[in-house]
C-alpha cells in the first residue's frame, strides 16, 4: 500500500478537480466534493462515489435541495496503488468518474470511455 497523508491525498484530489476543463466546471450545479478514509462496509474497494440527482434528471421540483455528494475514498485507492504517479491516475480517473454521474452519464457508458 501506498503511502500518503490525508492532506497529500485531498491535494491529489484538488489537482484532478483543477484538470476538470472550465467550461465543464462552470455546469457543475450544487454538487461538494469530500475525501473519506474508507467506503462503506460492504463495498471496501470502492474508490468513489456519487450520490444526488445527475443534472439531466432534474426538473421544475429541484430547489432547496441538499447539494449532491461526491465522495472519492483515500486508503482502497492507495491500496491499489505502487506509487505516487500511479494514484495521480487512478485519481483523476476517479474524480472525472464521479463527476460524469453527476452529468447523468451511467457506469456503462464510462466503461466504453475508459473511466470503469
């Protein structure tokens, strides 16, 4: 396992979000982004995840909604990785798969885009 502090993961984290293009950044809508030691219990190598309602499901009844929530989860990333470069990748990747369900793009459908 890799090691890395908290503080050295969130930073990783804020780099894959500064990678986000502008102009998708600028679309993103009442959504937070938090890092977590460890997913829940019974899914322990979850890397990330989205919880809320993807923009393209959203209608004239979304207002005063608690912000979505993607949360990207520190030690089963490190876990799987060997080195630094490697969970710069696995981050970003990550931080990019979240962000796409928050855009209504589905697990299958990031999967033929590479970012399973």
């Amino acid at each position: 396992m890799l090691e890395m502090t908290r503080e050295e993961f969130e930073e990783l984290v804020a780099e894959a979000l500064d990678r986000i293009p502008p102009e998708l950044t600028r679309l993103m809508d009442n959504v937070a982004v938090f890092v977590e030691d460890e997913p829940p219990a019974d899914d322990p190598e979850l890397l990330g995840l989205y919880e809320g309602t993807p923009l393209t499901d959203r209608g004239e009844w979304y207002a005063g909604v608690l912000p979505d929530r993607i949360t990207i989860y520190r030690n089963p990333t490190l876990r799987m990785c060997e080195d630094r470069e490697s969970a710069v990748v696995e981050t970003e990747v990550t931080v990019v798969h979240e962000i796409a369900h928050h855009f209504g793009i589905d697990d299958d459908r990031l999967h033929e885009l590479g970012y399973g």
